[in-house]
C-alpha cells in the first residue's frame, strides 16, 4: 500500500539509551489485521516485553497509539491509546485519552510511536512532521504539568504544540501517576507516568502540518454527518452534551437509596444540578459533537476563583470515601492532581483507606507524619495529596493501597480491596450486579469500568418501557435488564460484546461515548463502523472482521497476562477471589448482603470464558480460539512457556 487512507502509514521509533529516532513504513498486512491505536500497540507489546521485564526498567516500552479515524470527522475521533507494563499492577497497562494529541500526531504523519530505553538525563520528544528530535527537559524537571505546557510552547514558540507530560508524581515513579493532554485530559490508569519517569521522559510534543485523506471522502463525509445527526435523537444526548459523566453520578450515590425505598425512577434526585454554578462553558476534544467536558470556576467560598478543566464522574463519585461532597472542592482536588500528573480517583482510593485505619485505631498521628485523618477534613486531604506525588513521608504509603498495606502490616491488608493489583476503594467489591461485577473483574487492565460499559439501566435517562424494547431488541429478552443478580448467561454475552465495542473505539481512535456502549440507541453501532472504516481506508471491513480483530486484541491482552501468571481465580470479584485464596470469608465483608453467590458468578464466567475461547479452569485463550483468529504465533509461544491449556 503506498497511498495510505485512514492511517499515517509510519511508525517512530524513539530509541531513549542513545538518543535517536527513526521512521518505520506502517504494513498493510500489519494495519489490516490490528487495525490501529491499541490493537497495534498491544501486538508490539506482547512481542517486546515479557514477563522477565520490570515495568521500570528500561526494556519496558511505552506506546502511543493512533485509530485510522483518528484526525478525521468520524464522530469523536479524537482519542489516543498509551500502552505499556504497568508498575502498578505488573500486567498490562492501557490507558485512553482525548483532548488534541492524538490527532495532532496523525496530522504529523504517525500511527505509532514506540519508546524504549532510558535517557541519561531528563528529556522530552518534539515531533514537528518528519522532524523528531530528543531534547534537554532538565529546566522541566520538577515543574507541573501546566508549567511544563507553557514552557515547552514558549520554547517551541507554539502555542499550538500539543504536549503530552508528567508532574511530579509520574517523575517520582509514583503507582498514582498518569499522563496530561491539555488542561487535564488525563491518561489516568495503571500508573504509565512512572514508566515515563523511569526513563526519564518528561513529555512529548508534537506539531503537523499534514491532512489524513480518506479513501471515499464524500461516503465517508455523508456518513460522519448522519451520524452526528443521529445521536441527537438518543435519550442520553441531552445529558451527556450538557453534562458529561457528571450525570452518571447521580444513580449510584442517590438514586440508588430511593429506589432502595421504592420510589419511581421520575423521582430520583438529579444531583448533577448542583453543578450549574460551576460549570461555565462546555469543552470539546478535537472535533467532537458531544463537548462532554467543561471549563469550571468556583464562584464563592474557600475555593473562589479556582478554575481549570473537567471533571469526570469519577473524583464526584469517589469523593464521598473521604467524607466529602462539595462540587467546589472536586474542582480544587481536580486541578491539583491534573497539575501534579496523577490519576485523580487514586487519592480517594488510598486516602479513604487510610482515613478508615485511622477510625479503627490501626494508625495514629505517629504514622501520619503527625495528620489528623479525619473523614471530611479538606485541607488534609490536599497535604495529603501533595505527599502522594512526592512520595513524601506516609505518602509513600498512600500512593498505593495494597502496596503500603503490606509495608504496613497491622491487618490493614484487610480494607484493601483490589482486582488484578488494582485498588478499588476501600473494601468495594462491585458485589451490586453481577453483569457490572462481572465487567469490571475480567478486565485485562484491571478494575476497569470503561473498558466495558455500565448497564444501560444504570442511566436515569432510559426509561423501563425503552430497556424492555432494547432488551428485546439486541437479547431477544425484554426482561433482560431487569434481572441482575441472577446467572443469567446473558450478563456474559453483555460484557463480551462491550468490551468488543469499545476495543473497536480504542483501535479506531474513536470515544467510548460516542459509541452504542453509551448513547444507547443512536450511538456508533458496529455496523456503523464498518461503514466508516471501509470508506475512510479503502479496506473494505465487514462487521465479522472487526469483530474478530477485536477479538484478536482481547485474547493477545489475556496471553500478555497470563504469561504474567494471572488465571480464574484473578477474574474473580475481590470476596470471593480472598476466599478462594485464603479458603475463607474475607473478614470486612458481609456475605450476606451480596446479591449474588459464587456459584452465581462461576456461572457467568464460564459462559464469558466460552464466548472469549478461553479455557474453563484457567482463564488463558485456547490454541483453537488462537489459531482462529489469527494469532498462532502467540498459542506457541504460551506452549513454550508451559501454560497453553490442553
Ligand atoms: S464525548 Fe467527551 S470525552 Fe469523548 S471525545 Fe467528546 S468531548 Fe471528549
């Protein structure tokens, strides 16, 4: 393929150890097969860093990954996939992120960027088309990632470069770290910004000049433009194009307490109208219809004149572990840990944790550097905050919950709860429904909501008679939604066709919430994608080959971990996965209250395990499901290393 549609057609190479970059011609076999962003990033890590490499150690990678429909006018082509080994968790690390990167690196001609070794000294990556060059970041060391924007953009006289960096969190390799785009788009998970750290990378920058051309411009242009029409007529569009995930807070934290009481989905409280005297103005990522996100400003009170970008539903949701509720305050919480470059549903996580020890007399100001962890204390969570990205005193310990409980001791292992490594908060187990308990303990990146999507009655915004049409419609079930505790193998058959649905938006290039994972409906459907990828390439894709490269993906992310050691009994929820281990209750959860049994959940997962080809007792694909979809390579080298099931 000379004349590349769709896709850039070139990989850099940045070589840290000495100093070079090179260019790589992209192949068509290559694009054809893994289709973009992570289904290309994921293959290269799979075949570079085994289960010998560190994920701090120079021979870990980090890839930054582009979708062919990515700088286009498809629908939320914006994003950008950041992949590597996670430090946290020592599996396989993917994070997303919007903002205007990802595009910009397309407009500079590259699908990939692959990063390995390790500079000697502090450096950051200008891309400027063909020109890529390593330079001196040791004026940028130490600085905020807002800083750290400014400068770079002052230096490369640029306001328009788009930069890509760490803060002090990722510099210190802290397992809360992530990576920036703009304001605070953040790549948030499995601590990839202490693998920047680790090799001493402070950003990336990158400026182009160039267009991405689509194979059939005016189907793909008609195309583009049904499709924004069409989300338009989705009952969540009005929510989301207003408020972003922020709604999706309002179900779980008060809407779940008075349907608790019985009362009708029209009464539950809208909590996100709280909102509106923050919110000033809707913010877009590159080319987006749905601007889901916002530029806030605090208006009164202690935090009077804070303003920044964001916030997601998760610092509103998680607030409450560390006894607080102020919108005002998330947005301070939410521009401190934008600037200092960590992941800002951590500290709720590990400060929660922390602030509950405390409670119970398992730590005292002794080992708090002298802090009173009192629930609802906003300026100690702020100090606090600041000593996780610094790994300052007990912030070292704070930085990872199920780290610094086995640095602790004391029992306090046990108001850890974690999928995979990966803390979810306090002793939560996601124990409510088995489909979203189910989504969130498979995932390979571990703990992951968004790597598939929460039910569809989780959202206020679809009525019952709209879930029962659904459920007919795509289950053949009007009942489906409404069954979620029981072992319904269809909660499997959900969570599998999710997940594919959004590995399609991560190799695209595209938004999750672009996509009929979220706007029900009127998102992009399956279909639709096929359409916008054979008009945007010129490679003709069927539904069935997206599908299967979707596939392709999840099963080399699964071989990745397994050759990690992860099997079942990972894919459990954290109750039952410690009861499995220990051969007991965990201690901190009543068994009681959950609405569904092991036997329950083993049911489901072995259905999930069916679907995906994989093996019933452990979890690792199959050499038949390999072969099928193209990754005999891979069912070798798990033979090889001993663990390919029989
Ligand atoms: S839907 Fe929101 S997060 Fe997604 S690309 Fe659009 S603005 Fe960005």
């Amino acid at each position: 393929m000379t004349n590349w549609y769709g896709w850039a057609g070139t990989i850099l190479n940045v070589d840290l150890t000495n100093m070079k970059t090179s260019r790589e011609p992209l192949t068509k076999e290559f694009a054809t097969k893994y289709i973009g962003g992570g289904g290309f990033a994921t293959r290269i890590l799979y075949d570079e860093v085994g289960p010998e490499v560190d994920p701090l150690a120079p021979e870990n990678i980090i890839i930054i990954g582009q979708g062919p429909l990515s700088g286009t006018v498809a629908p939320s082509g914006s994003r950008y996939d950041l992949i590597s080994k996670s430090p946290l968790t020592g599996i396989y690390a993917r994070s997303n992120g919007g903002g205007f990167f990802g595009p910009e690196m397309k407009y500079a001609g590259y699908d990939l960027i692959v990063i390995r070794g390790k500079a000697e000294k502090p450096v950051y990556l200008w891309i400027n088309d063909e020109y890529a060059e390593l330079k001196d970041a040791s004026h940028l060391w130490g600085k905020d990632t807002w800083t750290t924007q400014r400068m770079i953009q002052d230096e490369l006289r640029d306001p328009e470069v788009q930069v890509l960096k760490i803060g002090p969190s990722g510099e210190n390799m802290g397992y809360s770290s992530c990576v920036i785009a703009n304001l605070g788009r953040a790549a948030g998970r499995m601590s990839i910004g202490a693998v920047w750290g680790s090799k001493n990378l402070k950003a990336v920058a990158a400026k182009g000049n160039k267009w991405v051309s689509v194979a059939r411009p005016k189907e793909f242009m008609e195309l583009c433009q049904a499709l924004i029409e069409r989300a338009k007529g989705d009952p969540m569009y009005d929510i989301h194009t207003s408020y972003g995930t922020s709604a999706w807070v309002t179900y779980p934290d008060l809407a779940a307490e008075q349907k608790a009481k019985g009362q009708p989905r029209e009464e539950h409280p809208l909590w996100y109208t709280n909102l509106d005297t923050l919110y000033d103005k809707n913010v877009a990522c590159f080319g987006c219809a749905l601007h889901c996100s916002h530029y806030y400003s605090v208006k009164s009170g202690k935090y009077k004149g804070t303003a920044g970008e964001g916030f997601e539903n998760g610092p509103l949701a998680r607030c409450r572990l560390v006894g607080v509720s102020d919108p005002a305050f998330v947005c301070e919480i939410n521009n401190l840990c934008n600037q200092l470059g960590l992941n800002v549903q951590a500290p709720f996580y590990n400060i929660g944790w922390a602030m509950q020890l405390y409670q119970d007399g398992i730590i005292t100001r002794e080992d708090t550097d002298g802090l009173e962890l009192i629930r609802g204390n906003e300026e100690i969570i702020l100090q606090l905050v600041y000593k996780i990205a610094y790994r300052e005193g007990f912030g070292a310990l704070l930085d990872d919950s199920t780290r610094g409980a086995k640095m602790l001791g004391r029992g306090s292992d046990e108001y850890v709860s974690h999928h995979k490594g990966h803390t979810m908060g306090g002793t939560g187990g996601r124990l409510s429904d088995l489909r979203t308990t189910l989504n969130s303990a498979v995932a390979t990146r571990a703990s992951a909501g968004v790597q598939s999507q929460t039910r569809p009655d989780y959202r206020d915004q679809y009525p019952d008679e709209h879930l029962r049409k659904l459920g007919k419609e795509r289950y053949d079930d009007p009942e489906v939604f409404f069954r979620q505790d029981s072992p319904d193998p269809k909660k499997a058959l959900e969570v599998y066709e999710n997940e594919n649905t959004f590995a399609l938006c991560d190799m695209t290039g595209t938004c999750h919430f672009a996509s009929h994972q979220t706007l029900i409906t009127e998102g992009v459907h399956d279909e639709d994608f096929a359409q916008l990828m054979s008009t945007a390439t010129g490679v003709d894709f069927s539904i069935a080959d997206l599908t299967r490269a979707t596939e392709r993906k999840n099963l080399l992310e699964r071989s990745f971990n397994a050759r990690e050691g992860i099997r079942r009994i990972d894919d459990y929820p954290y109750p039952f996965h410690y009861q499995l281990k220990y051969g007991k209750q965990h201690p901190r959860y009543d068994y009681s209250t959950f609405k569904f049994s092991m036997e329950d959940y083993d049911q489901v997962l072995d259905e999930y395990y069916r679907l995906r080809g994989c093996d019933q007792a452990t979890g690792i694909p199959t050499r038949e499901k390999l072969e099928a979809v193209g990754l005999k390579d891979v069912a070798e080298d798990l033979e090889r290393r001993g663990i390919l099931p029989r």
